[in-house]
C-alpha cells in the first residue's frame, strides 16, 4: 500500500462518458488504499453509472445537484469542494474541461471546481477529433497554465470505434498520479504545527486495575489525520487505543492524564491545539503496590479519588498558548449551554460538544463511527448534522483553515 495516501481524501467528479464505468473500478482501487472518496456524479455521468453503484463503492452519499437542500445540510458544496486533499475528474469531458477554463459554474460539478482551493487532477476522455479541436487545446492549455494536473489521455482505440488520443488512462494510471499528485500537495495548514489528544486515560487502581472510560479514540484519530492531511505538522497524543495510528502524525503514547499533559507541554509551541480525549477527571489518590485482594471480609476497599490536571485549560493559560485551542466536551444534557460554559471556563477558543448519552438503539458517540456535534465559538454556535467522525474531522479542519487564512486569531 502506498503510504502516502493513506487517510487522505479525495473528491471525485465522474463527468458524462462511456469511461464513467472505469471510475468505478478508480474508486474501489482507492478504497483498497484507504482513500476517503466522496463522489459528485454529473448529469451526463448519471446516463453511465448509476449513483447507486458509486454510493455503494464510496460508501457516502453521491453529491448530484447544485440546490438538493439534502446535500447541502449533509455537506455544503463549497465545503464539499475543499474539504479533500484532491479533486480528480475522471472521465473529465470536453464540457467540463471547457467550463473550468471559462470560469463557468452552472452545476455542482463546475462549481465545485471552481471553488476549490485543492489541486485538480484530470483524466480527459473524448472522441479524439473533440480532444484535437481547437477549442478543447485552449480549454487544456489554460487549464494546465492554471495549474491544473493531466493524466493520459492515452492512444487506443475508441468506442466509437476511431483511434487516437482520447481515451482515459487506466484507473491504476489514475491511481498513480492520485499518489504523485497528492505527495507533491503543499496543504493549507503548511508550516503550521498542531497538537491533537485522543482516547481515554487510565488511571491505575493496583497493578492490572484502572478507571477508564469509552473513548475509542476514533473522533481524535481522524481529527489528526484531517489535520496531516492538509499540511500541519501533526502530534497525536494517544491514551491506549486500539486503533492503527496515521502514518504521517507523530504519535504519542500515553496512558494517564498527567502523562498526557506532560506529553502535550512538551510539544510545545504548537499553533493549534484541538483536545478530543477523554481525560479522566479523577485518579485514585494511590496506586496499591500488588493487586487490591478480596480478604475474606465483608468490608469492601475504599477508594479515595482526587482530582487530575485539566489539560485543555492549562494549554488555554500556558505562556506558549497554541493559536488556536479547541476542546471537546462531552455532555449527556443541555449540550449547547453547558459547552458554552465550558468554553469560558477553560478558556479554549471554540469547543466541539457532542451528546455522548446512549442513544436508543445501544450506539454512542464514544466508541461508535458517528458523531452530531455544535461548534461553539466567541460569537455562537452552529449545529452540525450527524455526520461519520471522519467527516467531522474534515469539516473541523475547514474550519480552522478558514481561521487561519482571516487571521481572525
Ligand atoms: O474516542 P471516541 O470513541 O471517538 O469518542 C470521541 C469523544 C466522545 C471522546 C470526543 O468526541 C469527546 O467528546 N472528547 C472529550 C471528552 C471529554 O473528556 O469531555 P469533557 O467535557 O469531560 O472535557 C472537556 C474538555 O476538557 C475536553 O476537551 C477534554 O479533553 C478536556 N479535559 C477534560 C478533563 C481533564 N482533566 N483534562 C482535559 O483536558
């Protein structure tokens, strides 16, 4: 597997053309690599695969239409244009191609190639006397001068049944310039460094006993890879999880919450700091030197608990205070309010609240892959739809993009 695309995400825009079949196989080749793919499935597109099989490849709705209120609550297109490494049309068609170096945006696809702010990578494929016309060269010309990447298209037979340049390069072609493309990627958050917590921590009662909670560390784990993925320098400081770390994060690990804030202080200065583990409150006040034994009496152990460091609110007061601090808080009633208070009271700049209470069917945040969040700020709070974790990850870090690039902070 290519490790440098692991974890990444890639935003596909399968154009309308008998090669739209080959993007099916691109998609489960990128899968197979641990790829992200969310797909937008044009018009033209729709008339060759259907956005059923792309939904059941990706494994994430298929993005179709310019003003479906549903896409837009699930993923604003704005957002669902920056919030991937990469965008790749594959097949990119002559219209397509001719919109993009016009500055047209007249659906979801060209609109959403319009408004990126990641690099794009094309996989033209035409009739070859389209490709050769000079209206399709300007179109690449311009593209290719506007930085706009080029995979194939190759020499071969057509399905029209002429031959010439025109058919789109193989899908393990795409995959290639996918990695290469995605390694040469500078990212937003270039030059900045972040620090990310995740999991629980343990904290020792004897030898094999510990207070821990759920936390699987998976919310933190794609927050730090999002992260990574857009350019930061990225630390994850890690409470025992059982999860494989991003390969390009440097990992910490941790087991208790003094461990945890020692590991944190260490790393800094740091520009963000986004804290997602579930940091026990209390520890026992002692860990007993052999394991605490059932002695026969009906008098059970005391256990006397005190109180453990507040990380998040001693990165929010440190004299190297991360740019940006964002920490989680996790409630089972009242979450807007009592985030909001949280926020205060630690200090931190915004605050992720998520409801961790049980849900009906046995699922929760903690442990579970998905996650219903409010971003709290200074100025409010925006309620996000229920969403994969990885998905909040990605638009966590838009977020913070954004905050950069106004230098608001
Ligand atoms: O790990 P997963 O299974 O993916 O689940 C994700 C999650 C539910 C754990 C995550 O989304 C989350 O909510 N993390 C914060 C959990 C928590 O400890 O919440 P809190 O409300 O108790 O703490 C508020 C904030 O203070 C958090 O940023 C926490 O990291 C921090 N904290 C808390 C206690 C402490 N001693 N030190 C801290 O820094």
């Amino acid at each position: 597997m290519e490790p440098g695309m692991r974890g990444k995400s890639v935003l596909l825009i399968i154009g309308g053309g008998i090669a739209a079949y080959k993007s099916l196989e691109l998609i489960r080749l990128l899968r197979a690599r641990e790829v992200t793919v969310r797909a937008i499935l044009t018009k033209a597109g729709g008339e060759f695969v259907t956005p059923l099989s792309v939904a059941a490849l990706t494994g994430t709705p298929v993005y179709q239409d310019l003003f479906s209120l549903t896409d837009e609550v699930q993923m604003g297109h704005i957002e669902l244009s920056r919030a991937a490494d990469l965008v790749v049309v594959a097949p990119a068609t002559a219209d397509l191609m001719g919109k993009l170096a016009a500055g047209i945006a007249n659906d979801l696809a060209s609109t959403a190639l319009l408004a990126t702010d990641k690099k794009i990578l094309m996989a033209p494929a035409m009739n070859v006397r389209m490709w050769e016309s000079p209206s399709v060269r300007r179109s690449a010309e311009t593209l290719a001068k506007d930085g706009v990447l080029f995979v194939g298209p190759n020499d071969g037979e057509m399905a029209c049944g002429e031959f010439g340049p025109g058919r789109m390069a193989e899908p393990l072609e795409i995959v290639a310039a996918i990695e290469k493309s995605l390694a040469a990627r500078g990212g937003a958050l270039k030059g900045l460094k972040a620090l990310v917590t995740a999991g629980p921590t343990q904290e020792p009662l004897d030898p094999v006993r510990f207070l821990a909670n759920r936390s699987s560390g998976k919310q933190g784990y794609a927050i730090a890879r999002a992260l990574a993925g857009a350019g930061a320098d990225t630390v994850l400081v890690s409470g025992p999880v059982e999860i494989a770390p991003p390969s390009d994060v440097k990992l910490l690990k941790v087991t208790t919450a003094r461990e945890m804030l020692a590991a944190c202080e260490a790393e800094l200065p740091a520009d963000i700091a986004v804290m997602s583990a579930a940091v026990a409150d209390w520890r026992p006040d002692r860990m007993a030197n052999s394991t605490i034994k059932k002695d026969g009496e009906k008098k059970s152990p005391a256990i006397t608990l005190v109180e453990n460091p507040d990380i998040l609110a001693a990165l929010s007061r440190h004299k190297n205070r991360p740019r940006l601090v964002i920490g989680f808080a996790a409630e089972t009633d009242n979450v807007v309010s009592n985030a909001v208070a949280k926020r205060s009271r630690k200090g931190a700049d915004w605050i992720i609240a998520n409801d961790v209470s049980t849900k009906e069917n046995g699922e929760s945040v903690m442990g579970g892959d998905r996650n219903q969040v409010h971003l709290v700020t200074a100025t409010g709070s925006e309620r996000w739809p229920d969403m994969s974790k990885t998905d909040v990850a990605h638009r966590l870090v838009q977020h913070i993009i954004q905050q950069f690039q106004s230098e608001k902070i």
